[in-house]
C-alpha cells in the first residue's frame, strides 16, 4: 500500500478548533513535523481538512 508523507508548513494560529484536532491526528505538532502514513480513505479526508496547513508528498 503507498504511503504519504504529510509535512506540517504553517502554523496553526488563528484556525479552527478541528483544524488543530486534525492535525494532532495525524501526528503533527509543530511547524517543520513530518509524518508517514498509509494511503487510506480516513487519512485522504483529514489531509482535505488541512491542505492549506500541511504539504503532501507520495513515498514507497
């Protein structure tokens, strides 16, 4: 299954209360924290949640 490497790039101030909770999911806390995760329908909508946030890149 193809992995994502999902980077936080911005900061969190100012979003909403679930954009926050979005990224904590994900494993992301700070600006510059990246996360590996499997490419799956849950993990495709928390990222649609946080584009603006976050850069997605594809890893094998």
């Amino acid at each position: 299954m193809p992995r994502l490497k999902v980077s936080q790039v911005r900061s969190t101030t100012g979003c909403k209360q679930n954009q926050r909770d979005t990224l904590r999911s994900l494993g992301l806390k700070r600006i510059g924290d990246v996360a590996v995760k499997e490419d799956r329908p849950e993990i495709r909508g928390m990222i649609a949640t946080v584009t603006h946030l976050i850069t997605v890149e594809e890893v094998d």
